[in-house]
C-alpha cells in the first residue's frame, strides 16, 4: 500500500531525522481514547480526530510512504521518497508531552515509524506529477486519489493506488538520474529544496499508545449516537485479522490494497472503503459503503451504481494490459436489519458489467451487531 503524508518546511527535518510520520488536528486532544465514556468533546471535533485515525489505521509494515512537502511563495509543492512503515500506527497525544511539539511547531497525534526505501534528494512537483500529460494518453491515467483530495483539504494523510505509486516512482528515478542516496539518516536542506544524508543516528522516543477505536465505538452504539467513522476505523485497524479478514478480503491470503474516503467524482462524493486485490490470474475490486444504522434502498439503487461506473471507468483500465480476469464486488456494511423488504430487493440487486473481461458479483450485505461490549459481523446475503 501507498501513502502521502503532508509536511512543511519545518515539520520535514525531523520526520527525517527522527524517522516517522504523523497528522494531527491544531491542538485538539483525543480524550476518548484514553476515556472511551467521554462526553468532553465535541462530536464534529471527534469525527474529524477518527477519521485521521482512520487514515493511519490501513498503514500496515512495509507499506510505501511518501512525503509532499507544502508549496510556498517561492516555490510549488513537491513529492519526496520513497520510505516505508516500520510500524503500526500509534497515539502520542496532543499535550505538553506530545514528542517533539515544540520543535514541530505543531502536535501531531497519530503516527507511525519509517525506514529508508528507496530515497531520492530531489522531489518532483505538484505539476510533475498531477498536471503533467507525459506518458499519458487518457484521463483514467492521471493521479485522481490526489486530484480529488487536493492535498490542501483537512487531512494530513491519504493514500494512493499503485498504478499512481508506479507513475510517481517513475518520475522520481528519472528527476534523479536513477540514483537514491546511501545513507541510514537524513535531513532536509530547505535552500536547496532536497533531502541530504546526515550524520544524525534517528533514535525515537516519543509515547507509543494505542489507536484501538473499539471502546469508543461500543460506546456511541449503546448512546445511540452516530458512529459510522468509528466504525471504518475499526475495520480498518483489523481488516486483516479473523473474522473480518474472511468477510472482507476476496482473497484472504493475498495483501491488499485497501482505501478509505476514496473520492470519486468532482462532486466529493467517497466510497468508504474500496480493497483490491491481485493474484496471478485476477484482480478483485470490493466496493464497500458502511452505515451505522440499517441499510436502505438508496444504497443499492444510487450509490452503489455510481462507485462501480466510477471504478470502471478511472481504476479498472489501468489493469485491462494485464489481461486478468476483473471482479467488481458490491458490498454493504450494515447495522443488522429484519426488514424483510429491504432484504428481498437486496437479495435481487444485479449491476450490469462494464466491460467484457469484468464481472460483477451479486450485491453483498455483511451485517453486524453490538451485545456484551462487542461488534459482531455475520454475513446475510
């Protein structure tokens, strides 16, 4: 998997120097983490805070990490790699102990550690990568997870898909003269816009606590109170282990890439998480729209038409030259309903294919519940 993380001039040195990574939110604390039974904090303020622990909550050891470094008066944003996770994503909050504050000049909450990969000085920018047409000969090719978000929008990480990993990859070799650094530490020279060896041993020390979302989920369930973001961050801190592993992933033994608020459209609307999937002979694409109340119609006869004429056309041409067999896959996370006319049409809901080497399965519903202080997840139809 493929994540961009956005950094300043100032923030930059030390994510390099200390090797990690990290968003926040300004100064704002999240007490309900540490207090799961909290009612100091505002629920707008709490949705932002979990949806960037949603964010960091997919990176998984070894995914790749890429740093965009904001634009200023004198120059364009840019693009710096490639490194890669060393850990999990952890919780340093956002107090007067939060590590390395002051000389970040701002609290970042959530984090995560990183290695050298692959790392080149000089960055490509914003219009290197996202405004070029070089090498492109259709609209689908360009970097839309970036296009859409903006990058300049409220969340300081986001991920990418890999066709738009390979076209970034590709420019940074080439701006580089194929040539990464040797070097286990680094720094940023700000004049000279580029990262530099140094002789700096990285030595983290900051607080490591969890990001674990459960306590507060249950909470807001039994409140009655909206939880749909805690519950993709849930998903998306134990996709990979029974028994969401089995429900979620087409391919349970395969790695996948997985992606949460993928934009699709220019209207902002999101699939709330999109898995994909490759193995030697096909590629699966699971379409997954999340609710914390009982499915309804709309679901099956709006949003889930839109995602898949989205996927097809700006994600599945990027693979067609593999020649593999592509599998769309509708999938609706729920709260557990008995409406039996809801479940009928559900039952029924068929997707045309968009091209002739996909196939779309029928429409999914993995339903859950919440008894005992757990979350429950059986698959209905």
């Amino acid at each position: 998997m493929y994540h961009v993380f956005i950094v300043d001039e100032n923030t930059f040195k030390y994510h390099l120097e200390y090797l990690f990574a990290g968003t926040g939110a300004q100064d704002r604390l999240s007490v309900f983490l540490d207090n799961p039974s909290t009612s100091a904090i505002h629920s707008t303020t709490e949705r932002n805070l979990v949806g960037m622990i949603a964010d960091v909550s997919k990176i998984r050891l070894g995914d790749k990490i890429i740093f965009y470094l904001q634009a200023t008066t004198q120059r364009q944003g840019m693009f710096f790699g490639i490194f890669k996770a060393a850990s999990r994503a952890f919780f340093d909050e956002n107090d007067e102990d939060n590590y390395l504050k002051v000389d970040l000049r701002k609290g970042l909450s959530f984090r995560i550690e990183i290695e050298p990969d692959m790392v080149f000085p000089l960055g490509i920018t914003e219009h290197e990568y996202l405004d070029s047409l070089d090498g492109k000969n259709h609209p689908y090719q360009l970097c839309w997870s970036l296009i859409y978000r903006k990058l300049k929008g409220n969340r300081g990480c986001t991920m990418i898909m890999e066709h738009e990993f390979n076209d970034l990859l590709a420019k940074l070799k080439a701006k580089n003269n194929q040539s990464p650094l040797n070097s286990p530490s680094f720094s940023f020279a700000a004049p000279m816009d580029s990262i530099v060896p140094c002789n700096i041993q990285p030595n983290y020390q900051g607080r490591q606590d969890s990001l674990d979302i459960t306590a507060r989920l249950i909470h807001k369930a039994n409140r009655h109170n909206a939880f749909e973001v805690h519950l993709q961050a849930y998903i998306l801190q134990n996709y990979d282990t029974l028994p969401l592993n089995s429900l979620l992933l087409p391919q349970p033994n395969i790695k996948p890439w997985i992606g949460n608020e993928v934009s699709c459209g220019v209207g902002m609307q999101r699939i709330d998480i999109l898995v994909k999937q490759e193995s030697e002979t096909d590629i699966y694409f699971k379409i997954i729209e999340l609710k914390c109340v009982e499915p309804y119609q709309d679901i099956i006869d709006v949003q889930i038409p839109w995602y898949i004429e989205w996927v097809n056309d700006y994600v599945i041409p990027n693979y067609l030259h593999l020649g593999k067999r592509i599998h769309i896959i509708p999938s609706i996370i729920a709260l557990s309903t008995n409406n039996t006319s809801f479940l009928s049409q559900a039952s029924k809901a068929s997707y045309p294919s968009p091209h002739p080497h996909t196939l779309v399965s029928p429409l999914e519903y993995i339903g859950f519940t919440i008894s005992n202080n757990h979350i429950n997840f059986i698959k209905i139809i």
